[in-house]
C-alpha cells in the first residue's frame, strides 16, 4: 500500500484545490515558516478521521475551513482527499485504488467517503486499524509525541506497543463483546 496522492481544497492555508503526488522513495516538503508544510500533514491526519480540533492547533473542527486572507474570501467548506495504491490489497477493499474523502462545512456538516461512496467515521477507522494508519498509530509522529511516549504510564505505553503490533483490533473487539 502506498499514498499515491493527496487532494486538499479550503483546508487551512490551502484555499485552491492543491494535488500532491507522491513519487517512489522519501518525499521531503521544504518550505519557509508558515508556508503551510504542516498543515499538509494535517490534511492527512484529518482525512483518516482525527477527531481533536486541538491536535490540529485549532480551537473548534470549523478552524480547519480556510478562514480568509487579504486577496481571498473564506470559504464555506473543508475537503480532502488521500489516494491509496491498493493494488496489493493490503486495505480490506476491493478497489486497487482506495480514495478516503472527508469534508466538513462551517454549518457543522461532516461527510466522509470511500471511493466516492458516502460512509461513516467509523468505516474509515475499520478500513485503517491495524494497518499502521489507524487511530493513535504511530505512523505519524508530531513533535511533542516522543517525550509523550516515554512520558506515559505503562497501561498508556501498553496501549501503545498493541497498537504497533496490529492486535489492539482485538482487544477492542474483546472489549465490545464483552460489554454486551
Ligand atoms: P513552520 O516552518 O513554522 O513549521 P509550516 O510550513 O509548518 O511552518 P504551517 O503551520 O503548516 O506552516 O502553516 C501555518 C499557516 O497556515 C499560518 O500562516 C496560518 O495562518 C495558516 N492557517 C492555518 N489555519 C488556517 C485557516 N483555517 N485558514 C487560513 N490559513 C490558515
Ligand atoms: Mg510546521
């Protein structure tokens, strides 16, 4: 599985819909402060379904809505796409090619979508967990997380090193039934 491209449109400093592909090998996004190179990261944390408007530095999910600059108007509406290679059928799809979509409008309207087929936050977490891109993976790791980790109490840690082995799907699937 690899990230072939991603699509973002009124996302943060991205008011025009902006395509970046994503060639074989390490890509490095360069640019001067403020130019936008985290926000990108975020697109993708955001795609995958992020619930924490603070973890995306903002203060409600509405401050993820290209807020205006002195050439633009802001805009009513929040979009982005990741684009998948799936030909390896690493995803539970079917599709050789796996699109995520999520949009989010300033009336609070969320719409989330695989291969343009609207589903809910919770298919997108199924279709990500224990693939190393689920919720709390580890895929990606933003400053500040490495001295969480080694901060964290050892249930916390535990957590964790399940969620890097692929069985916290388990546990919660224990977790749910049992609740039954
Ligand atoms: P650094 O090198 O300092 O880490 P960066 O390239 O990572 O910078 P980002 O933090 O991604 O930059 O981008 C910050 C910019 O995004 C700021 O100029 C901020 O005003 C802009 N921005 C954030 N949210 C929005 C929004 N909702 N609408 C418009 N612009 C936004
Ligand atoms: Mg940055």
């Amino acid at each position: 599985m690899k990230l072939k491209s991603i699509q973002i449109a009124g996302f943060k400093s991205f008011a025009n819909k902006t395509n970046i592909d994503f060639q074989n090998g390490f890509t490095g996004i360069v640019g001067p402060n403020g130019s936008g190179k985290s926000n990108v990261i975020e697109a993708v944390r955001w795609a995958l379904g992020e619930q924490s408007a603070k973890s995306l530095r903002g203060k409600k999910m509405k401050d993820v809505i290209f807020s205006g600059s002195k050439d633009q108007h802001p805009l009513n509406r929040a979009e982005v796409s990741l684009i998948f290679d799936n030909t390896s059928h690493f995803l539970e799809s079917d599709y050789s090619e796996v699109k995520v979509t999520r949009k989010y409008y300033r009336s609070g309207e969320s719409i989330y979508s695989i291969n343009d087929h609207e589903c809910l936050l919770r298919d997108i977490h199924n279709l990500f967990m224990d693939t190393g891109l689920g919720e709390g993976s580890l895929s990606i790791i933003s400053q500040g997380n490495v001295d969480d980790i080694l901060d964290d109490d050892v249930q916390k840690r535990r957590t964790i090193i399940e969620t890097a082995a692929g069985v916290y799907h388990y546990k919660k699937q224990k977790n749910e039934s049992e609740k039954k």
